[in-house]
C-alpha cells in the first residue's frame, strides 16, 4: 500500500468518524448524511454510501445532489437500471440539472441508446454550458451516430474548456 493512498484512507476514516458521531446529535440532517455518503463513496464503501446518500435523499425531498451522486455510484458499479431511477428521480426534483442531465445520458450511452444520450447529453450542456464532462460525452455519442459536424463541435468546446484548467 503506498503511503499517499494509506494517508487519504486515514483521512476519510477519520471524516467518517467525525461525522457519524455528529450524526447521533443530529440524525436527520440531510447534510451530515450526505456528506457522509461522500467520505463513505472516497473511502471505497459504495454500497454504504448510497445508503447515506438515500437517507440524504429523504430527508431533504427538494433536493437532487444526493440522487445525483447516487446515479453516478451506481454507473461505476455498472448497475444502469438502479442508476436510472435515481437520475430520473433528481431530474423530476429539478430538470435543469446539469450532472443528472448527463449521468443520465451516460447511463443511455451504456445502453447503446445514442438518440436518446443524445438528448441529455444536449440537455446538460444547455443547463451548464461550461460542463466539459457532457461535452466530451456528447462528442462520444455524435461519432456514435455518425455526426461529423456534432462531433467536431462538442469535440473543440471540450478542448477549450479543458485548456482553461
């Protein structure tokens, strides 16, 4: 185990702890479980981050961030049906999501739905015009479908957002 990984690994450990024992004075905050669903997902504890995340998630119906975050768990762990409930569910929270929009575009991709990615994928960029992942996505899915001009575009506004970092 290298040292770096060992010390991230501590550190979440560490957070995790934290903010349990703040959860026992505070056990429906919405925040504390949320942020506990992200140190439980960086710390590679998948399925009990989306526990967190759900609980998050009821907590706090008006937002989609956990659900959000819950789809893109769920597309790492290649289980697309689960991930889609949980995109559909944080875009009818709010439909101008713009990482909702585009998991739930990935999540179509996965399927070889490129129409249908398609749109989502256009969906996020038009909620988040700076979001370089749903263009590089869309650049993807356009050479799916053949789109040339499609391609070339999302392709070069990709390029010029990712020259911005």
């Amino acid at each position: 185990m290298s040292t770096s990984f060992k010390a991230d690994s501590d550190n979440h450990n560490e957070a995790i702890r934290l903010i349990e024992k703040a959860i026992t004075t505070s056990p429906e905050s919405a925040p504390l479980h949320y942020n506990l669903g992200l140190e439980l997902a960086a710390a590679g504890r998948i399925r009990e981050a989306i526990v967190e995340l759900r609980k998050a998630s009821r907590l706090d119906t008006r937002d989609s961030d956990a659900l959000c975050e819950i789809g893109r768990l769920e597309i790492d762990e290649d289980q697309l049906n689960a991930a889609r409930d949980a995109l559909d569910e944080a875009i009818s929270r709010n439909p101008n999501h713009p990482g909702a929009l585009n998991n739930r575009g990935v999540v179509d991709f996965l399927k070889d739905r490129y129409s249908e990615a398609e749109e989502w994928f256009r969906s996020a960029v038009r909620s988040d015009p700076d979001l370089a992942d749903a263009w590089f996505n869309l650049a993807d899915t356009c050479a799916e479908l053949g789109d040339v001009s499609g391609e070339k575009e999302a392709s070069l506004r990709f390029n010029e957002l990712s020259d911005d970092d």
